[in-house]
C-alpha cells in the first residue's frame, strides 16, 4: 500500500474525526447521525493514520 496523502491532508483529516468524536461524546448529535458521523471519523482517523486513501486511488488523487 503506497501513501497517496500528505501531511496537511492527514492532519485535517484527524482534527474532523476527532471534533466528530466531541461532538457525538458531548451527546450534540445522536441517532442515526451519530451513527453515521462516527463511521466517518473512524474512516478518516484509520487512513489518516496508515496514509493511505483508497478513494484517492481510484480517483487518482495524491497529495503527498
């Protein structure tokens, strides 16, 4: 696996999981929302941490 993100891409990417983190630990989204908004941040937080984007990939996007 080839790393396709740079760091400023991976720093933003950590900062938006973890205020989504915040704001569904604070309980201000809940439901299906918080649902959804936690799997995104666990997303972002997993390719922010490996690198890699496989959606940059098929997009053949890098920013690295």
């Amino acid at each position: 696996m080839t790393k396709n993100m740079g760091t400023t891409d991976r720093m933003v990417r950590s900062a938006l999981a973890a205020g989504a983190a915040a704001l569904i630990a604070t309980k201000t989204v809940n439901g299906p929302t918080a649902v959804a908004l936690g799997s995104l941040a666990t997303i972002f937080a997993l390719t922010s941490s490996v690198g890699h984007c496989p959606a940059y990939d098929v997009a053949d996007i890098n920013t690295l």
